[in-house]
C-alpha cells in the first residue's frame, strides 16, 4: 500500500536508515528539490546524507497524511535537530535547536517510488541558522 511505503520513506529512510533507499526506489528514481534533482537511489543517499550532515539529532515526523490518490502519495512532516557548525554563512551558534516543515509529493511504480517532489520552509530555517 503506497501510505504504508511512504511512511517508510519518512519515518525510516529521512530518520537515518539511508541504504534503504535501494528498497524503497526504483533504479531511475528521480527527486526533484527545488534547484537540484538528483537521480536512482544513490543520488538520494548523498542527497539525504548532504541534508542531515550539519546537524545532529535529527528527527523527522509525519504532521499530516500521507494522503494517498491512484499512484501519488502527499504528506507534510517536520525536519528537527541540532545544529553542528560548519555551514558556511551561518551566525547561529553550535547547539541551536532548529524545526521546518515541508511538503512531499511521490510517485510510485511497482510497489516503490519513481519520482519525488519536495517544497520546504527554507526561509524557516534560514532565519533560525541566523542566514540573510
């Protein structure tokens, strides 16, 4: 059922469990993040490991959904934790607390997904990291 894979993708996957990505996409699985796409499950990886790499404790929630409607699932979550330092621009100090939200849309073929479409609240989490 794509709501119980998409809670997979978030609650597993976007909470650490990085190589399943290699279960739950197919080979030419495309994520779309504003200003960057990246392609198959390795590119996920790297995405998601780029994502998570400035801060530690990081926690992902489903606030609402998933939403499911033939072969596309909607949800929004939550991204949480703690900021480690080291990102170039950023006034916050080490430890600061940071929470945004976003949306994603999937797209699932054969019993896992395809494509990905994913908006977050980056002026959020600017503001909090002290950016512009």
């Amino acid at each position: 059922m794509i709501s119980d894979l998409y809670r997979r993708w978030l609650l597993e996957l976007w909470n650490g469990d990085f190589d399943l990505a290699y279960e739950l996409v197919t080979p030419d699985f495309v994520g779309h993040w504003p200003g960057m796409e990246v392609s198959g499950p390795g590119g996920l990886i790297e995405a998601l490991r780029q994502g998570h790499a400035p801060f530690k404790g990081v926690k992902v929630t489903l606030d609402v959904g998933p939403v499911a409607d033939g072969d596309l699932v909607s949800a929004r979550w939550t991204f949480a934790g703690t900021y480690r330092g080291g990102m170039p621009g950023v006034t916050a100090a080490e430890g600061t607390r940071i929470a945004f939200s976003g949306h994603d849309i999937l797209r699932a073929r054969e019993g896992r997904f395809a494509e990905y479409w994913v908006i977050s609240d980056t002026q959020s989490l600017n503001q909090q990291l002290g950016i512009g």
